[in-house]
C-alpha cells in the first residue's frame, strides 16, 4: 500500500483534468444533442444544439429554436471542483492529522458530484409532449471522478490508519 500512498496526489490530478472532459450529454432519441464538460457547468455556458446530421436544429426538427440554450452555472459542480483541489494540496502532506480532513474532503466532492445528478435531473425538462424522449447521459468522466474521490478516501483512511511513524516522530 505504500507505493499507492505515495501516488495519491495523482488522483486528485486526474480529477481535476476530468472536468475538462464531457460529464454530461443531452440525447433525444438516443441522438446526442449537445454535450458538457463538469467546468462548462461549473462556469456556465450557452450550448447549439446541433441536429440529427451535426447541424444546427431549426423549426423543422422535433425540438425547435432559434436561439443558443443556455446552462446555468452549477454550484455543486463548483464545489466538487473545489473538493478536488483541496484534496490534492492536503494530500501532499503525509501526516495522519490531515489524512482525516482529506477523507472529509472526499467524501463531500462524492456527495457534491451525486447532488448535481440529483439537481441536473431535477432541471432537465425531460418531458417534451407528453414523452420521456429527452434524456440525460452522464459521461465516463462523471462516474470516474466519483470513483477516484472515493479511492481517494480509501487512501487518505489507510494513511491515517497506519501504525507507522507519524511525521512529528520522525522530527524527534
């Protein structure tokens, strides 16, 4: 388990790269109509949907507009996103003492990440006429982000679990 401790680091860093891949795609019909990276939601964003053929929707398509769809920033994505870096600074430091706030950290970018599903779907219009035709599609990097912050945790928790010396004896 030591070589892992020593690369927990990396975890974080690799979380935090997620957010700059797709977490989310809008499908209609099993067709992607846009998609979005975990910091387009921590930012915002205006989104074209494009249509069955990778062009703009117009009047014709089932899901009409004339206009960009715009995406609200996503607190809890922000919050996730932040958790991520917390975790990669704490987790530098190898002492017991920061190991358990490191699991705090972790723990709450789970809990943000499937609080934002929870708020994503509750947003999401999914109903267009009366049918269910408008799904969400969480991405690889979602579920990988979520994975890697509970590794994360279970990482931090051996750390302070060890019985080895803590860095104050080493000092001594």
């Amino acid at each position: 388990m030591e070589p892992v401790k020593k690369f927990s680091p990396a975890f974080y860093v690799v979380i935090v790269i997620l957010f700059f891949l797709p977490f989310v795609n809008l499908s209609c019909g099993g067709q992607t109509i846009m998609s979005v990276t975990g910091f387009q939601l921590i930012t915002g964003t205006e989104v074209n949907p494009t249509g069955m053929f990778g062009g703009e929707m117009n009047s014709s398509d089932e899901l009409s507009t004339d206009q960009k769809k715009e995406i609200e920033s996503q607190p809890l994505a922000l919050f996730a996103f932040v958790a991520a870096i917390i975790g990669l600074i704490i987790s530098f430091f190898k002492m017991r003492i920061t190991a358990i706030s490191n699991i705090v950290v972790s723990v709450a970018g789970v809990v943000f990440l499937l609080l934002l599903k929870v708020s994503l779907d509750g947003d999401a219009d999914l109903n267009v006429s009366g049918q269910n035709v408008i799904t969400l599609d969480y991405q690889f990097a979602y579920w990988l982000s979520i994975i890697l912050f509970i590794i994360g945790a279970v990482v931090q928790w051996k750390i302070f679990t060890d019985e080895g010396p803590t860095r104050l004896n080493v000092l001594n």
